[in-house]
C-alpha cells in the first residue's frame, strides 16, 4: 500500500473503529459517548473520499472498504441504539424492527457499489446509508422527549428509502460540507448541552469532535475550491496547445 493511498483508508478506518468503539459504549449503557462517536465516523467518511480523489487514489479497494466500514457505523450501530432506546420494550419485535435498518442499508451499499458508474453526480438513487443512519443517531439523543411510535415511523421510512430508486437530490453544487446540516446540528445541541453541565462531565470525544468539525469545515471551503479550479486550468492547457499547434501548421 502506497503512502499517499494509506492517508484516506486511514480516515476509513476511523470511521469503523469509531462505529466499533460505539457499540462498546453502547454496551456499558453510554449513549451519549456512543452518538458522539458516530457523528465523528460521519466527519470521517466525508473526508475520506475527498481526500483519495484530492490525492488521485480513489480505487475499488477503498470503495470496498467504505461500504464494510459504513454498514458497521451507520447500520448496524444505528440499530443498536434504537434497541436499547427506543424499542428496549418490544422484545423481538423490536429487535426484527431495528435489524431491518442494516439490512436496508446493506443493500443501498451493495447496489450503490455496482451503479456508480451510471448514477448522476446531481443525484442518489435512495438516500445514503450515513444520513438516514446519522438522522437516527441524532434522533437517539430525544429518546426521552419523542414518541416511540413517530420514531418508528421516521425509522421504516428510512428504511424504504435506502432501498428505494428516488432521485435524492445530493446538493453537490451547494457550498456545504457533505452531510453538514446533520453534523452541525448535533454540534450545536452538543455545545447547547455542554454549556449546561460542569466542564468535567463534557465526555472527551466532545471534544475530538469539535476539532474535527473545523478541519472538517476548513477542509471543504478551503481544500475543495483548489481541486474544483485544477482539472478546469488543464482543460484550458490542453485547448490552448492545439489552437497553437494549427496556427503552427498554417503557417508552414
């Protein structure tokens, strides 16, 4: 593996081993530590994309290893806390519920993963397993505040959505970070709560986040401009050689 190509699989890799690290939090009852976590897999999987096309390493390996790290951080950990919120009270019923998320969005992947090719960059078939999984995550946060039954509503939408072929517009032209709406309004509800208890209870991954998020918004104003601005001054370039090469054999 190549230095430059082990930089974006390094952030995928993240991606999974915070969705990894959730679900051991999950499990010790910290839903909080857990939802914060998912939110930095997010920041992760939208900069690992960037970074690989940015670096000219984008391959089938990490597109692969993507869709793994995704299923684990935006399915199945989604799931789980739904279980353990949410549908703590339903018994199988509530599990069969919840283990429908991964397996909609497994098959978003799978199917995303052999259409790319022939998918309008304006659009998504479905909405992307990270939103619908990182809407859930967000929704996590008011399981004591919203209804069981509008969550489980939002929850099989999702569902079908994921599976579904909806041209999902994907805002591509919009000078917002990918996935930033959801991921900025999780920071502000975390600041809003953060401002409200003492100092020494703010969980440590709070803070990785905040910083994560100004790299995460620094890098997308800042970074993304100089590529958009490159394959358009090589267009010129090349355009710019033929004009000159005609008036070459014109002249002669």
């Amino acid at each position: 593996m190549s230095k430059k190509r082990f930089i974006p699989n390094a952030l995928t890799f993240g991606n999974l081993f915070c969705g990894f690290l959730a679900i051991g939090y999950i499990m010790h009852g910290d839903i909080r530590n857990a939802t914060i976590l998912i939110f930095i897999a997010m920041m992760l999987d939208a900069l690992d994309g960037r970074v690989a096309r940015i670096l000219g390493v984008s391959n089938e390996f990490g597109k692969e290893l993507d869709s793994l790290a995704d299923i684990v951080s935006f399915g199945v950990v989604p799931a789980y806390l739904a279980i353990n919120t949410y549908f703590a009270d339903f018994g199988m019923t509530g599990l069969v519920l919840a283990g429908a998320f991964p397996l909609f969005g497994a098959y978003r992947l799978a199917r995303f993963n052999l259409t790319q090719s022939d998918v309008s960059l304006n659009h998504f078939q479905g909405v992307p397993i990270t939103f619908a999984g990182g809407l859930v995550t967000f929704l996590i946060l008011f399981h004591n505040s919203i209804p069981v039954l509008l969550f489980a509503i939002i929850y099989i939408l999702l569902c079908y959505l994921m599976a579904s072929t909806l041209k999902i517009p994907s805002f591509k032209k919009i000078p917002l970070p990918r996935y930033g709406v959801i991921i900025t309004a999780f920071i502000f509800y975390m600041m809003y709560w953060a401002a409200k208890v003492k100092l020494e209870s703010i969980p440590v991954f709070f803070w990785i986040a905040l910083a994560m998020y100004i790299v995460f918004l620094v890098f997308r104003f800042v970074r993304e401009k100089e590529i958009k601005w490159m394959p358009i001054r090589g267009i010129r370039i090349k355009k710019f050689k033929i004009r000159k090469r005609k008036k070459q054999k014109k002249t002669k």
